[in-house]
C-alpha cells in the first residue's frame, strides 16, 4: 500500500474532519447511553445490572474518544456493531419501539462516524509527521 504524500496546507482540512468526525461521535455515545438510562428508568424490566451491562461497555470508550486515539475509535467500531444488532433485534420483535429506531440510527451513525474519524485521525497525524520531516 502506498503512502499517501501530505503538505501543510492538508493539516487543517483533515483535522476539521477528525474534529466533526469526533463530535459525532461523542454525541452518539453519549446518546445510546441516555436512552439506555431512559429505557431502564422507565421500563418494569429495567435493572441496575441490566443498566450497567449497556453503558459500562460504551462507557469505556469514552476517555480515549475524548483524548483523541485513532485504535479507541476502532475498536468502537467493532463493539458498536453488538449494539447494532441488538437493536435491530428489537425492533423487528412485535413488541418493537420508537426508541429502538433511534437505537438503530444512532449505532450506524455512530460506527460510520468512528470508522471515519479512526481514518481521519491516522492521515491528519501522518500529515503533521510529514510536515515536520518537511522543514
């Protein structure tokens, strides 16, 4: 695979992407786990355990999301995808609910935007490393 050739002109552009591609991301993790807060408050099922076995997973990502590191990212890809077909699952059951719709749209907006952000965070660092070489 070849390496792509960067210039100090394409840091900014990439990092407005990783940024945007961050923001998204953080917003949608923090998103499933309200409603993974809301359903559990509001549920009869609803437990602490169950609470704790739906965010503490998502939760873990969070400090590295926040410190920026392109393999949290991922990895959050990979975990995302869990979530993913635990709501598809329960939206399609008969008992099915508005909230497992949101569920569905945020964890595809979420591994898209992680995926990219990973992505975006490994070329913007590249082309800073580039740079430096450069001068």
């Amino acid at each position: 695979m070849k390496t792509p050739q960067y210039t100090a002109a394409d840091i900014a552009p990439l990092t407005r992407r990783y940024q945007l591609g961050r923001n998204i991301s953080l917003a949608c993790l923090f998103a499933l786990c309200l409603i993974f807060t809301w359903i559990n408050l509001r549920e009869d099922t609803g437990s602490w355990v169950r609470w704790c076995l739906q965010t503490l997973p998502l939760a873990l990502f969070i400090p590295g999301c926040l410190r920026g590191h392109f393999r949290t990212y991922s990895w959050l890809c990979f975990v995302v995808l869990f979530y993913f077909t635990g709501c598809v699952v329960a939206l399609m059951s008969p008992s099915g609910q508005w909230l497992d719709a949101v569920g569905v749209a945020l964890t595809s907006v979420l591994f898209c935007s992680a995926m990219m952000t990973s992505r975006w965070r490994q070329h913007s660092n590249l082309a800073r490393q580039q740079a430096a070489t450069d001068h």
